[in-house]
C-alpha cells in the first residue's frame, strides 16, 4: 500500500472524496446548529412571552368582575348544599339564576352554609378536614371526572392548613373578650380557599378561555395569596 506524506498533495479522486464527505459533515452540523437555535429561540420567545403576562397584571387594578362559573364549569349543587340552603335562606348558583355579583351576602348566613355543608357531609370533624372522607366522596361522585377529583383533593389538602392560619390570624386580630358570634369562619375559610384553588388550576375540560377569564385567572394567581 503506498503510504501519503503529510506534505503531499492528495490524488485527484481522493481530493474528490475528501471534499464530498466535508460537505456532507458541514451540511449535518449546519442542520443540526440550525434546529437547536429554533429551539433555543422558541425557548426564549417563551420565556418572555411568560414574563410579558406576569407584568402585565397590575395587581392594584382587578379585572372586572366575571362570574367564576362562566369561567371554570364546576359541577351543580350536591343535595347536601341544597338542604343547607333551605335550612339557612342562603341561595345557591343555578345556571337559570342571574349573576350574583350586585347581591350583599348575609355574611353570618353564609358562615353557617359553610359549616353546614362541611359539616353534613362529613368532610369537617373537631375542626380539621377528613381526608380520607373527602377523597372517598369525591371518588363515588365524580368517578367519571378524575381531573376533578385530582384538582379538588389537591385544593382540600392545601386549604385545611390555610384556613387554620387564617383563623388563627383573626382571633389574634381581636380585642381581648370580643364575644363570639354566630357559626365559626373556618368552614368559610376552607369552602373559600378550595374554590379559589379550583378556580386557579381549573382543568382545560372545564375552562372558558377568553379575555376576561384569563384576565381574573392571572390576577388571582399572582396577585391572591394565601
């Protein structure tokens, strides 16, 4: 086999060779560099598009009011809910009522709903959450809506301690001897941090995805805090 200097031009059909297979490496890692910037770029077109939308919400300013249900579809008042209703003259979200939002809650009545409905479904015993009742239930009710499930457990196991600090926070807020009155706010507290996780990682089965849900939905998540 003849051997080939260094300094020795190479034959014309190696030259050839030599050539092609440059070409032909030089076209992969173009190709390559090319798809890893799209990439590169898709990546950071995202990553400001998400900062854009984060400072876009003026947490001083809220959105205006849009009634949740329009935006997050959650499903129709149990029995227990109902009874509760009657049993207090607290009324209940229909799809045939009117938008509430211009209505004055009786804040002591809903307090009681809150207890009540807890209460009669077993979810609330000596003031902290049943987590293996809730779960349970919501495994009979809602065995064909599992994102539902997922979403309302997750809300449910997060809220229980939420609701304790919150309280805590009120009683502390009191003047020393102030008299209790009515039905206790944790119920309340649970019932209104549960719906608000709903609200805020409400599955895409059940979302409206338009201006004004998106709008109070990205005002709630940075600018509600619990």
């Amino acid at each position: 086999m003849k051997k080939i200097l260094l300094n020795e031009p190479l034959p014309i059909k190696q030259r050839a060779v030599a050539v092609k297979n440059f070409e032909s490496l030089s076209g992969v890692v173009s190709n390559n560099l090319a798809k890893m910037m799209k990439v590169l770029g898709l990546l950071l077109l995202s990553f400001v598009v998400s900062c854009l939308a984060q400072e876009a919400v003026d947490c001083t300013k809220p959105p205006p009011f849009v009634n949740p249900h329009h935006c997050c579809k959650d499903p129709p008042p149990s029995e227990i809910a109902q009874k509760c209703s009657t049993k207090l003259g607290v009324p209940l979200r229909t799809d045939k009522a009117p938008d509430m939002e211009h209505q004055q809650p009786d804040i002591g009545a809903i307090t009681c709903f809150a207890e009540c409905v807890l209460t009669e479904s077993k979810y609330l015993n000596d003031g902290k959450l049943d987590m293996a009742a809730i779960k349970g239930d919501l495994q009979r009710k809602f065995a064909t809506d599992p994102d539902y499930i997922s979403v309302m457990e997750a809300a449910f196991s997060k809220c229980g301690s939420v609701a304790q600090r919150q309280l805590a926070a009120m009683q502390n807020a009191m003047p020393p001897g102030s008299p209790k009155r009515g039905c206790s706010p944790l119920s309340g507290l649970i019932l209104g941090c549960s719906y608000k996780e709903f609200f805020e990682n409400c599955p895409a089965s059940k979302w409206t995805s338009n201006a004004e849900c998106n709008a109070v939905q990205a005002y709630m998540k940075k600018c509600s805090k619990v």
